[in-house]
C-alpha cells in the first residue's frame, strides 16, 4: 500500500516538475520581458542594466531554481494585460471556476451514473433507447452549441435566465460566492447545465457498458443461481462492482471539467479562470498562462491522487496486497 | 484480383456486412456521412457563390435571413452573413475545412499513437515505461486543453506573419497531440496480450527478428480496435476543432470552419441574426452525431465478445 | 547409452515479483537419448512450461547449461514447438497456408517453386485436405487446428520437438487421433522429443522417460514403465494415486490434506515435505539432492535409500493403507 | 412407449427429477439450431447421475435448462422438466427463483470466476441462507463458520470475514460448495467442478462433495467430459453425443460393457493409467457442429456398423439389460439375470 502511494507521489512530482520546466521557458524565452519594462527604444546598456536587476544574466539552472521558489510562495510577476500581480488575478477568478464546476460535477455525476445503471439494467426499455438517443446528441454537440441553444430559448426567446455574468455575490472572507443570491443561482443554471451535459452522456454511457458486462459475469450467474432476489443481485452484486471502474474515470473526468469550463466561460462570459486564460492567451499574457498551467497541473495531480486513495479504499483486492 | 474478389466475397457473407444491413442507426449514418464528404469533397462545385472571392460580395446583401423566413431572398437560400456571404456556399467551404482538419489529426495521431503503442508494447522494459509514463502525463490534462495551450502557446512565440501560414498545420498537430495516447494505451493493451500468443512464439522459433513479426503478424490484429477507435475520434477531432476556431484559435480566419462560422454568428447573436450561428451549428452537430451513430455501431459489430 | 542429444546441467530461471524473486525452475539436470521422448509431468505452477521454453530458446535460463549434441544422419538442428491452446496459436488473420510456408520460405528449406506443394503435402500428412490451404484458422475446429499446428512444426524440419501440453485443451477422441499422429510422426520423422502435460496416463502412452516436477524441482526421474511399476518419491505417488481409475468404481482414496503452496513462498527444506506422509526432521532443514540410485532412478527424497526401496505410502494413522493397483 | 422402460431402474419409489423429450434451441440467423434433441433422463433422491459427454455435446446446456438459466436467445423448445412431481419448466421467473438455491443448488467450473470478489466470504454465505431460511443475522453468521468448517477451509472462524481472491483455487471450490448446499436443496447441479483444478485437489473436493451429498442425500447432477471422475463418483451414468443421449445406464455397466459405439470409442480413446500401448483405439472424424448435425443416428458418419437405417432414422433409446441405449446395433452383450 506505502508503496503504492509513493509511486503515486514520484508521477505528481515528476509531472509537476515538467510542467514547471515549460511554465518557466514560457517566462523566459517568449516575448522580451526586458523590452516590456524598459520600452522598445531604450538603449544597449539601459537594457543591460534591467537585465541585471531582473538576474536574467545568472545561469539557467540558477534562474529556474528561483522561479520555483517565488512560484511555492505564488509569487508569477504581474499580468501583463491586468497590471496586477498574476496571484491576486487567479485568486479572484478561482471561485466562480471551482462553483460552477461543483455544480456541474454533481449534476453530471448525480444524474449520469443513475441513468447509465437503469439503461444497463432494462437495456430494452423504450426509456433507455430514448437515454441512447440523448446520450450520443449529448456527445455530439459540442458544448458551446448547448451554450449558445440555451441562450437562444431560455435568454433570448423566453428571457427566464441572464445570458451571461454572475449574477450578485457575497464576499465571504476572501471567497467570493456566487452561491447565496438568487441571482447568482439564476445565472448559474445555464453554465452548469452546459457543462455537464457533455460529462452526463460520458458517465452515462460508461456506467451502462460497464453495468452490462458485470452483469454478464460468472458470479452473477451463481447469485441467479442461488436464488438470490433480483434487487440484491443488481443493486448489492452488480452495482457496486460496476461502480469501482467508474470511480477512475470519475476523477479523469472531473479533472477536464475544468478544461471544459474554458469553452462555457467564454459563451456565458462567466468571470472564472477558463475566461482569464482565453484572454490570457490571446492577449500574449505570459506570466497568467504560466502561471494557469502550474495551477492546472497542480489540480489534475491532486484529483489523480484522490482517485487512487479512494479505488484503494473501494477495492479490498488492493487493500490486501501487503 | 482474385484476392480482391475474394475479399469482396468474403465482406457480403460477412456477419459485418449482414448486421450492416439490419440496424437501421447503422447504413442512415453510413449514407449521411458519404453525403457529407461529397458535398465537402465538390464544395467549389456544389456552392452557388464564392465566399473568398471579395469581387462577388455585396455589402447590401449582409445579415439577410433564409429565404423561406420573411424577408429573405431565393437567390440565398439559407440567407447571408456579416459580410454578405452566401450562408449555403461559406457552410459548404466551412465543412470541407471542419473535415480535412477532423481527418488529418486523426490519422497523425493514429499514425504516431500506434507506433509508440507498437514499441512500447512489444520492447517492453524501460522504452514501454517512458511512454507510457508520458501518456500519463498526458492524460491528466484532457484533449482540448492540451491542444487549446499548443495552439494558444504557437500564436505568443511565432511573430503573426509566420503564424497565419502555419496556423492550419498548427491545429491539426495540436488536435493530434492532444488524441494519440487512446491509440497508444489500446494498441499497446492488445500488442501485450498479442505477441505472448503462440503464434508469435512459434515464429521466433524460425529465428525471425523482432520488427519483422510485429509487422508481419502483431500489427494486422490490432487494426479491428484501432479502426474503431479512430471512427470514434473523427467525430471528437471535429469537435476540437470547432471549439478551438470558436474560441478564436483554431484555423485561420481565411480559411473559416464551422467553428469559426459559429463564432462569427454568436457574435451578432443578439442582434437576432440567429441563422448566422445556427445553421452551421446544426450542420457540425449531423456530422459528428452520425460520425459517432456509425462509430459506436462499428464498435459493436467488431467486439467480438458482443456477438 | 548412446550419446544423448540434449543435456541439461544444473539449469534455473529466477523471476522477480512483488519484490522477491521466485526460483521457477530451481538447478534442474537431465539428458534425452537422441530420438526419445523424454516427459516432463507435475501439476501447475511446477515450472514445466518455463523449463521448456528456455529449452525451446524462447526465454533465456538465469543459471545452468543446455548442450545440443549432432542429431541423427547429419541434419541441422532445430527446434519447433507444438503449443497447448488451439485458438491462440495460430494467427486468426493468416490463411492456414501461408502459416505454415512461412517457415519453409523464412529458411530457405525449399525452393520457392515447389512451397506450395510442400504445404499440401503436410497438410495431407497430418490428416488435412489440401483444399484447406486458403481456409482461416476460425473454420477449424480445435482438434483440426492441432493438426495444422503439427503441420507448420513439420515445415521448419525440426530435430527437436518440444510438446507443450498439446493435447490438454481437447476432447478424448480428439486427444487420441492427435496422440497417435504425434508418436506416429515422431518415429517416421527419427525426431527426438520434450513433453509437457500434467496427465500421467497421456506420459505413459508417449514417453519412454518421466521427469516428476514439483515446484520448481526434478524429484523423480526413471523410465516409464519403472516409474508406473515402482514410483519411488511419495509425490510421485501422490500423483498416480490421485488419477481415477476407469471401471473399478469406488477406491478409497487416501490423499494428504494440504494444497499446493504459492511459488512465491516456497517451504524450507524439501519443499513437499508439508504434504509428504514419511517427512522426517531432515526434510524440513535441507532439500534432498537428485541421487543416482542403483537401477539408474534418480531421486530427490532423503527417506529413499540408495537401494531404492520405495518409500511405502504411509499416510498419517487416519487413512489405511491404500493397496498399489499394479495389474 | 419411452414413459415406461424409463421407471424399470432400481428405484421403486417416483424419482426427483425426470426430464422427457427435452429440446432446447438457438435461433440464429442461418435458422434455430437444436443444442438439445429429445433428451430424456431420471434422477432418483440422493442419486448421483453422471453426464458425461465431448465439448459441443450439450451437457451444459441441459443443467442450465433444468435450472432455468438458459443464456437467450436459447430456450425450452419442446418437452417436461418435472421436479419433485411438479414441472418447473414453465415456472415465472419469481417461482423458479424461490425454487434455485432452495431446492435445486448449482456449482460452476471455474472458482475465481464464481465468487463475488468484493464481499466477504461470510456475507455471500449468510445473504444465500438468508435469503431461503428464516435466520436472523448472528444465526446465519454462526451457520456460515459451521459450513466453512464442514467444507475443510482451515480457521473458519477468521477466515469467514475474508475476500475470495485470499483462498487457493481449491479453497474457493469448496466455498463454491458450501454456497450450493447451504440452503438445503435437494438437487445440485455441477458443471465441470473440478476441471480448472489441479489433479491432487479435484480428488480433494470431489470426494468432499461426494459425502457431503450422501449425509445430506442430496442428489447430483455432475456434467463433466472427464470419464475418470464419472467411474469414481457417479452412481448411473448418461453418455451424451450431438444434443442426444446415447446411453444410460449404472456406471459399472457403462464403463465396463459399454453397448453404444459411441460410448465404446470413447471408452477405448482414454489413454490407460495402468498399462502400455502401443496405440489408442480413436475415433475418426469429429462431433458435428451445432449447425451440421447430420440425419438419423446423429454418431452415424463416424460408426463403422452404421447401416442404412442408422442413416435416415434415428434410433430411441430402448433398454438393452439395465441400460437404455439408442443405437440399432448395440454391440456387445446384454448383462443377463437383470429383471427387465
């Protein structure tokens, strides 16, 4: 088990180390940050001395090892297009990127992995040929389509929902929380529906194929054959051995959540982190787009280790190897 | 052609060709697709106007909807855009553009997925574990976002000029970076289990070198997965594409995909031209809903334990 | 003794898992007379199938040696293999034809011009039709692809067969015309022969000498008729004891308790000795060497003395003493 | 005609199980395939009756039929299944689930496939007894040890809250057991139990499920391909060929003086444990696939006293001494001084 959770560790840590590589040759070989301070005419020696004072004339390894240091302390230089340090922009964007991935999580994870279960139990049912139909529209549409198809019925056409923004929010502490206001909720509704739909058929359809194939098993079989009541062959056997592979993927799944949230941002103009790297990158904002790869990288590390901890916890096959 | 002949033979008789022919959700979207490339491969032909030639646009026909909508012209069927683009010729153009990009990164990340899932899986040891270690790394960040920072990353280091060339090529590798490792994890999952298969063993025997078998008996069982996984991928490929060029990345203006059509419609979406947006929407989502009807039902058909 | 055609010294292969490495086959020593078939016989996990891979030069030996001496009237020495599972040993997307020229073409042994009847030969040889040449190897049924097997074995013009447990995976019938074929090839063909399987009455039919194997360990090795008449290692015992018996309905079978333990945990000592009725103290501390007793039996059990006297299946005081069916 | 002959075996009394005219098919795209072709057979309480038969026969299927289990699209085409008096072929599915585990246990061949392996050994036992025997919890728990101490596992009383995949293939076998009877059926139906194991340990827990049954006089249905463990456990004994029986019989006139040719080659294919030959009696040809089963005698084509008859009709099983056989040739001779 130890062992098995220091392997882990090493893969976070060697990912986390290469991603700070390209975040740290982003910084320095893109765009003369010298240029950006001093201005485009200024002179040999006047460049040479922001050069010094910036330590870019220090050898490479020096350099990056000095980058990391300020990168632990959130320490990335200041936006280029905000003129504000890079951590107070990301800090003030994180809530409503983690919200409405909160959001759209449960719902993708609450309403998919039922559907998939019913659909692999009665795949006969005309509820679960229509399930189908929905499920492969939901993975064909991309999902600013959604986006936009909503606005179109539910903003334009029908004015129920606000098209775009956050709506109010209550500053709690430092977290500012879109969560408490109607109007928060209202302009939630749509983002988070967008952004689940295309996780909701993905779960769907994994649970059902996975539910299908335990049900095929040999051990299934021997359950029939013992007589076992139908609720506690599909619910008690069937469910829970479907349920381990499903937790993997879970996790994968949720991690791109968050790359997902770029494209629904962008549509809803929600002011979340997916938003702030769109403008980053077409505004050249190098130290945001370092800065966002780090954070991501650190996100997708942590949710892989949680998914291992929790398959250790599930499986008593892995438990047990000492 | 004999051999061919027999081929073809042997393809009616098939369970393939019979359960083809009984799912309904299998030759519809077999014959939706073949339209769709034929009307992407004859676009110059088929569209009524040239939407690049500036000559032909009229700036007095801009933002005029369907015909069938009131207000509308016959002469612009499905009505014209922004810059009094013919909506039925720019969709065809768009879709031509969507395809090429969806096929070419398929077929790069095939190519570079099954190779690396070839040699990993077959050398087994230090060069498996480097890439599989790499497609774990991958992994972790999901398709769009890599091929999203790819694309995004090109366009902050290239100087603009340089990059409104390279900007199509661009995609298509950032789109085929972001899909190769499924190649590479499947092939490499069915090259383990293959090549400790006795057939392979009682080839050694005759002293036959390791590259030689891997080609000559390994590759041509893994093409039944492969060929599934990249039907599957087309249809996602296409979608990468279209998010990237809606958000602005993507292919170049130049050369509009649906994507980029999409955008420019959102752009005016409130202004009520909604055909602008919606109509190649709705001819990005046939293409990928039928892609992905045809791959799923092809994925049946192939997985042997389903007969 | 005439020269023997393949020895075997002091041969192991170690694996490493979970952190330990397991012995799969521990300092095994035999020789095979040149066009014999010598088998080697013992439940799974006992390192047969390892042991004849390295000996068929598909995986390499971590210790030991093996010496091909000159095989009969001048051939060439090679090696082919007869594998145990049907489905998987042949390539579901080849034509049975072309398996089995590829041997032929790869080595030359024919000129291009005459492969083709080469193949059809074979396949008539093992009792196939010439017309199958172009089938695929899922038109044939498990007994049938068997044959084919034996066929593409043919085509590379071994020397040396190795028999992997040829014909567990299929029916009785089925077994019996691949059996004979097999023997039958094996005499017409002057080849000398490795057998693996776990079936003591399928070695008896085949084989002329018997190596027993238990995990990892040669403990018996002797001619077949001397070792069905007088099995000296109880193991051996345990394992003819243990085949049913046709038509002599109920015996009372007197089986030691215990299973086989994991090769990752090997017991100390003479690793049967927790299973083994007549274990004395010795047994527990130090694993027996193969000896060399009087009527040329090798055996690896401290309770056999070098007279060779079996070692009387005494199993503990609550089984009778089961009487030897030696008819 | 059939009804008749049928009760002439050694038991007087009605027997547990009898199965008359029973056909099961496959529909498939070619047309429906008869797996199973007017097969007929009795089990008396507490007997042990052997089916023995070549991969492709229809061994299987019949226990799965019996037990309701039929993977669709195969099902009960034509013919009774009549349990304890009552016929349960046409059974709904809640009556034949109460009636599965309860009155009629099953065992399959391979023991890592057949445990759930994400609950303990201890829940899938209690669950079993509770679901058919009015127990509360502890009760069941107590039980479960008991059963796990009946069936040989070492320690029960700690090994009860363990995982299958702790156990030796073995091991699990006899748990596999234990699940079977531990809600007291009258019939188990095992297919191939001991097949994935090791020579030493099939002895093992065949002789495990011999005395559990004979205490419990339960009876068996044991399907396997292996004629040794039919001689040594079974009491009678049916041969199976193509979806037919060709003979049945007590299992020392079936081993000794088989009368079928089928029964005979296959007697005569087993290599023998206890002497030297030069060659083995085989069979030519092969058992025909489900889709090519031939006319009359289905054993015809591969039969050297196949005569014309044998070609167009198929002969019905008719009592030839104490076994039935279904062959216009029966060869050999009939064990006189037998009431017929």
């Amino acid at each position: 088990m130890l062992r098995f959770l220091l392997g882990r560790l090493a893969n976070g840590a060697i990912v986390m180390v290469l991603v700070s590589m390209l975040s740290f040759s982003l910084f320095n070989f893109i765009g003369d940050p010298v240029s950006n301070l001093v201005g485009e005419n200024a002179t040999v020696n006047e460049r040479e001395a922001m050069r010094r004072s910036l330590g870019l004339d220090q050898p490479l390894p020096l350099q990056y090892l000095k980058f990391v240091g300020r990168a632990v302390q959130g320490e990335f230089g200041v936006s280029y297009r905000n003129i504000e340090p890079v951590s107070r922009v990301i800090a003030s964007r994180l809530p409503a990127t983690l919200e409405l991935s909160l959001v759209a999580a449960v719902l993708a994870l609450g309403v998919g992995i039922p559907m998939g279960v019913y659909a692999g139990l009665k795949p006969r049912s005309l509820l679960t040929r229509g399930l189908q139909v929905i499920s492969l529209v939901g993975i064909s549409v991309p999902s600013f389509v959604t986006g936009i198809i909503l606005i179109l019925i539910f903003s334009i056409s029908l004015n129920w929902l606000p098209s775009f923004g956050r709506g109010d929010t209550v500053l709690l502490g430092v977290w500012n929380t879109g969560l408490l206001t109607v109007t928060g909720w209202k302009s939630l509704v749509m983002p988070a529906i967008t952004l689940a739909l295309f996780q909701l058929t993905l779960f769907m359809r994994l649970t059902r194929t996975q539910m299908m194939e335990v049900l095929r098993s040999e051990y299934i079989k021997f359950a029939r054959a013992r007589g076992l009541r139908e609720r506690s062959i599909n619910y008690r056997h069937a469910l829970r051995n479907t349920l381990i592979p499903i937790i993997t993927v879970a996790g994968l799944q949720l991690g791109s959540m968050i790359a997902f949230s770029i494209i629904t941002e962008t549509v809803f103009q929600w002011p979340g982190l997916g938003l702030l790297i769109i403008q980053a990158i077409s505004f050249g904002d190098v130290p945001v787009i370092a800065a966002y790869l780090l954070l991501i990288a650190l996100l997708f590390v942590l949710i892989n280790m949680v998914v291992d901890l929790l398959y250790f916890a599930v499986d008593p096959r892995l438990r047990a190897q000492r | 052609m004999k051999t061919m002949m027999l081929t073809v033979r042997r393809w009616r008789q098939s369970d393939l060709a019979w359960s083809l022919g009984r799912t309904p959700e299998a030759w519809i979207s077999a014959l939706v697709l073949l339209l769709y490339l034929g009307m992407a491969l004859l676009a110059p032909l088929l569209a009524p106007q040239n939407p690049f030639d500036l000559a032909a646009l009229d700036l007095l026909d801009a933002r005029l909807p369907p015909a069938w909508v009131e207000g509308g012209q016959l002469k612009y069927l499905f009505g014209t855009d922004g810059q009094g683009r013919d909506m039925v010729s720019v969709m065809l153009y768009g879709l031509r553009m969507s395809l090429f990009v969806g096929v070419a990164s398929t077929l790069l990340s095939l190519v570079v997925g099954v190779t690396l899932g070839l040699v990993a899986g077959y050398m087994g040891g230090r060069i498996d574990n480097i890439i599989m270690r790499a497609a774990d790394v991958q992994l972790s960040f999901p398709a769009i976002l890599v091929a999203l920072l790819i694309d995004g990353l090109s366009r902050t280091v290239l100087p603009r000029a340089v990059h409104e060339q390279l900007s199509l090529l661009i995609v298509v590798v950032a789109i085929a970076l972001a899909n190769w490792v499924q190649y590479a994890r499947t092939v490499r999952g069915v090259t383990l289990i293959e090549k400790d298969k006795d057939y392979v063993n009682a080839v050694r025997l005759i002293g036959m070198g390791r590259a030689r078998i891997l080609f000559r008996h390994v590759l041509p069982n893994i093409l039944s997965p492969v060929l599934v996984i990249a039907t599957l991928s087309i249809g996602l490929a296409v979608l990468t594409e279209a998010t990237l060029s809606f958000l602005g990345l993507g292919v170049p203006a130049t050369s509009p995909s649906l994507g980029t059509l999409i955008r420019l419609g959102n752009e005016v979406l409130f202004s009520g031209e909604w055909w602008i947006t919606v109509l190649p929407g709705l001819l990005l989502i046939g293409l990928v809903l039928s892609v992905n009807l045809f791959g799923d039902w092809l994925r049946d058909a192939l997985n042997p334990r389903l007969k | 003794m005439s020269m023997p055609y393949l020895s075997v010294k002091n041969l192991s292969r170690e694996f490493k898992a979970q952190g330990r490495t397991v012995r799969a086959v521990d300092n095994v020593s035999f020789d095979i007379p040149v066009g014999t078939t010598f088998s080697l016989v013992g439940e799974s996990g006992c390192g047969k199938t390892t042991l004849a891979r390295v000996i068929a030069g598909l995986d390499k030996p971590s210790a030991g040696s093996m010496l091909f001496g000159a095989p009969l009237d001048g051939r060439v020495h090679r090696t082919q293999m007869i594998f145990q599972d049907p489905y998987a040993s042949l390539n579901p997307r080849w034509r049975v034809g072309d398996a089995i020229a590829e041997p032929i073409t790869f080595q030359n042994l024919r000129l291009r011009t005459d492969v083709k009847q080469r193949v059809e030969d074979l396949l008539a040889r093992v009792g196939l039709s010439a017309a199958d040449t172009a089938k695929f190897p899922h038109e044939f049924s498990g007994g049938q692809r068997q044959r084919v097997s034996i066929a593409r074995a043919l085509a590379g013009e071994p020397s040396f067969l190795v028999c992997d447990e040829p014909t567990s995976a299929l029916d009785v019938s089925v077994q019996a015309q691949i059996l004979n074929l097999l023997k039958r090839l094996e005499k017409e063909e002057g080849l000398t022969s490795l057998f693996i399987s776990h079936n003591l009455a399928v070695v008896r039919f085949v084989s002329s000498m018997i190596g027993v194997m238990y995990l990892g360990r040669l403990v018996e090795v002797a001619p077949t008729a001397e070792l069905f008449a007088a099995p000296r290692h109880p193991y051996t015992q345990l394992l003819l004891e243990a085949i049913p018996r046709i038509g002599q309905g109920r015996r009372a079978v007197s089986l030691p308790a215990g299973e086989l333990p994991s090769p990752l945990a090997p017991p100390p000592g003479c690793t049967f000795h927790p299973r083994c009725p007549a274990a004395m103290d010795i047994c527990r501390r130090e694993a027996p060497a193969l000896r060399t007793l009087d009527n040329g039996v090798l055996v690896a059990c401290h309770a056999v003395s070098s007279g060779g006297q079996p070692v009387r299946f005494m199993p503990g005081a609550a089984h009778p003493a089961s009487s030897f069916p030696l008819s | 005609m059939i009804m008749t002959t049928l009760n002439v075996t050694t038991q007087a009394a009605a027997p547990l199980l009898s199965v008359r005219h029973l056909r099961v098919q496959i529909p498939t795209r070619h047309g429906p395939l008869t797996a199973l072709d007017d097969v007929s057979f009795d089990i008396a309480r507490g007997e042990i009756l052997g089916f023995v038969g070549e991969s492709g026969a229809g061994k299987s299927i019949t226990g799965m039929a019996v037990l309701g289990l039929l993977d669709p699209p195969a099902h009960i085409a034509a013919g009774d299944i009549i349990f304890d008096g009552q016929p349960i072929h046409k059974l709904s599915a809640s009556q034949m689930r109460k009636l599965r585990g309860r009155r009629i246990g099953a065992i399959f061949q391979d023991p890592l496939l057949s445990l759930n392996p994400l609950l303990t050994v201890g829940d899938q036992l209690t669950e079993t007894m509770r679901t058919h025997l009015p127990m509360t919890r502890d009760e069941a728990r107590e039980r479960a040890i008991e059963w796990l101490r009946q069936v040989g596992i070492p320690s029960p009383a700690e090994r009860v809250d363990a995982y299958p995949h702790q156990f030796s293939g073995g091991m699990r076998q006899r748990i596999v057991i234990a699940l079977a009877l531990c809600a007291e059926p009258d019939l188990v139906i095992a297919d191939e139990p001991t097949t994935a194991l090791d020579v030493s340990v099939q002895a093992q827990v065949l002789e495990l499920l011999r005395t559990q049954c004979r205490e419990r006089g339960t009876a068996v249905l044991l399907v396997t391909h292996d004629m040794g463990v039919i001689s040594e456990n079974a009491d009678r004994v049916a041969v199976m060929y193509a979806g037919h029986i060709a003979e049945t019989g007590p299992v020392d006139q079936i081993v000794n003086r088989p009368r079928h040719p089928y029964t005979r080659g296959l007697m005569g294919s087993i290599p023998p444990a206890d002497q030297d030959v030069l060659w083995l009696q085989q069979i030519d040809g092969a058992m025909p696939r489900l889709s090519a089963r031939p006319t009359g005698c289905p054993f015809h084509p591969r039969c050297k006293h196949a005569t014309e008859q044998c070609v167009s009709t198929r002969p019905l099983p008719h009592p030839e001494g104490v076994a039935l056989v279904a062959c216009w040739h029966p060869q050999g001779l009939a064990v006189e001084g037998v009431a017929a």
